[in-house]
C-alpha cells in the first residue's frame, strides 16, 4: 500500500527521550538568562507553552471510529480503539478521525435534497443496453471505510462539491466515476427487459461486484456494502410503448399465476377423490369376496346335508324359497304323519295349531 510523503512509515519517537532533549534544552536558556528570576520566568512561560502545546494533542475517539496518525507526514498505524488518545499536536503530528461503520450514500443519476424532490441528470443516468435499446438508470451506491489509511492518503480526487465531499477523498469523482462504468459495463451485456423486469437483483449484485473491483484496483479503503437500482424506465420518446408491453407481461404474469393457483387447488382435491373412489373400490371388493365366501360356504354345507337326507332338505329349500317369493302371504303345511298345522308367514304370533291324527 502507498502512503504520501513518500517512504514507508517510520518508528515513532521515544517519548523519554524527546523528555530529555527538552530538558537540556531548557537547561541552555536557563544559564542564557543568567540563571537568575528572569531565566526562571522566561523557563517557566516556555515550559506552560509547552504543556499547553502537548495537551492539545489530547483527542477522543468515540465508537465506530478510528484516527488516521502522521508524524513529521508520516503515516503511522491508525487508532482503532474507542477512548481518549494522544498524539503529537501540530506541526509535529497530525490525527484526522473518521467514522468507519457509518454507511454512507451515493447517488447516480440523480440527485435528491432533503426536501425529497429528485432532480435527474440524464448524463449519468442514459445508458445502451446489450440489444441496443437506450434505458434511463438511476442508481444508489451504500458504502463504508474499511481501512481509514488508505481511504484518506492513497487516491488524489479532486472531490464534489454537490455532495459537499473533500478534495483528496476517493468517495468523489472516483466513487462516481466507477459506479458510473461499473453499471454501464453490465447494463450493456443485458437486454432491457432483464434491467427493466426480470434480473434487477442479478444487475444490482454483478455491479456491486464489478465497483468493489475497481475500487480495490485503487486500494481507495471503501467498502461497497450495497448497490440499489432506483428508478428504471425506458427513455420519454418510447415509454409509453414500454408501458404496454410491462402492462401485457404483467397481465400474462397474473394469469399464469391463477392458473397455477388453480393448478395447486384443483389437483390435490382430484386426488383426494381418487383416493377415496379406490378406497370405496377396495371396500366393495372385499365385500364381494367375503359374501361370495359365505355363498360359496352356505352352498358346501347344503350341499352336505342335501347328499345325507335329500328328500328333507330339498323340502327345506322349497319352504324357504317360498317364504322368500311370498313374504305377506300365510302358508299352511299339512303333513299326513304330523299332529299338527304349520303356518308360516302372516301374523309373527300364530302357533303350529294341533289337529287330531290322521284317521
């Protein structure tokens, strides 16, 4: 890293020793005096002037800061540490102090007051996109101090004045003039629709990127913390054949996000129907397979007793089948060797009714 003032940094002073310099030195205009009370107040006065002089380079940094250091225009090592320092007062040693966490704000494009009006400066802001169509670009750098040395000795800009910034800080012409290129190089490898619509974050990322390069190619000790796009629109003479064509896409965007809203509802109701038809399906068909078991079951065992008496189970399904054909009707069974008449169907309460033997 270059420093100003050429040369590397050199040690500091020995405090001690400066101490003892001084004394001999106070030591010589006391014997010039003649050693007497005039030498002594002329000691004393010079002596005050230079505690003064020393307490002068008393100076706080608070939180979030740091101090830049030079002595005889030396850099020195920066103060990082909050709380109350010394250094050497001028013209030996000189302190600038600068908050490094504060996120600062640069504009592009435009200018804004704390009124809140805008006033756009097309010189920065008109720029070709990759498919040659011209697009109006409005830009809000963020940034930070991440080295205070370098932020302060190492890049010579002539400053701004409409951003009130000091001459010699890289935060000027240079800040804007890299913001400016950055964002020009990456709006030309884009078409107007990815800087209008579809990829503003991927321009804000790619040219935060492409400014921290440049500015670390200037070692200027800034850190760019974000990169905002503001207002992007297309130039006055055709915006309003832009707005129709942002208004169609959108439109088209709303439509296909209700069909996919359609989509996501309409499918997992279909397939909970299905499921429940297979559910109803599977039930059925275990109800089929259990009843034809039972059928096939009853049959075997019919079958059983039809093969060891058949003339009393054919009989037997024969009155079944009749109480099954007709339900209402009552039927009477006489049977030569019974003693008694069988009524079947009708009234629940009738009883076989004895009758004599047969004569």
């Amino acid at each position: 890293m270059a420093f100003p003032s050429g040369g590397p940094r050199q040690n500091e002073m020995n405090f001690d020793q400066i101490i003892g310099q001084i004394q001999q030195v106070l030591g010589r205009l006391t014997r010039r005096f003649g050693g007497g009370g005039i030498g002594i107040i002329v000691v004393a006065i010079l002596i005050l002037i230079g505690v003064v002089w020393l307490g002068s380079g008393i100076y706080q940094v608070g939180p979030g800061e740091q101090a830049a250091r030079r002595l005889f225009g030396v850099v020195q090592n920066p103060v990082t540490e909050p709380g109350l320092q010394w250094w050497w007062p001028s013209p030996v040693g000189h302190k600038d102090k600068e908050s490094v966490t504060q996120t600062r704000r640069m504009e592009l494009g435009f200018i804004s007051n704390e009124a809140g009006s805008v006033s756009p400066r097309g010189e920065e802001a008109l720029m070709i996109s990759g498919d040659l169509n011209i697009v109006d670009v409005q830009m809000v750098v963020q940034y930070n101090i991440k080295d205070i040395n370098a932020f302060l000795f190492n890049v010579d800009d002539p400053g701004e004045e409409t951003r009130a910034v000091m001459v010699g800080r890289p935060e000027g012409r240079t800040l804007k003039d890299a913001a400016e290129a950055a964002l020009r190089l990456v709006v030309g490898q884009r078409s107007i629709d990815d800087i209008l619509v579809r990829n503003r974050e991927d321009v804000e990322v790619n040219t935060r990127d492409r400014l921290q390069q440049i500015m670390d190619t200037y070692h200027s000790g800034i850190a760019v913390v974000s990169v905002q796009l503001q207002d992007v629109k297309a130039p006055e003479e055709v915006r309003d054949a832009f707005d129709d064509v942002l208004r169609a896409r959108q439109e088209r965007d709303t439509r296909i996000n209700q069909a996919r809203a359609f989509e996501a509802d309409i499918i997992p109701r279909a397939e909970g129907d299905a499921e429940r038809i297979k559910e109803a399906a599977q039930a059925f068909k275990q109800a089929r397979i259990a009843r034809a078991i039972g059928e096939a079951d009853r049959f075997a065992s019919i079958l059983a007793e039809y093969t060891n008496s058949k003339e009393v189970t054919r009989q037997r399904l024969y009155l079944e089948a009749m109480e099954e054909v007709l339900p209402d009707v009552n039927k009477i069974i006489l049977s030569p060797e019974s003693q008694s008449v069988l009524i079947l169907g009708g009234d629940e309460t009738l009883k076989p009714v004895p009758f004599g033997p047969t004569p």
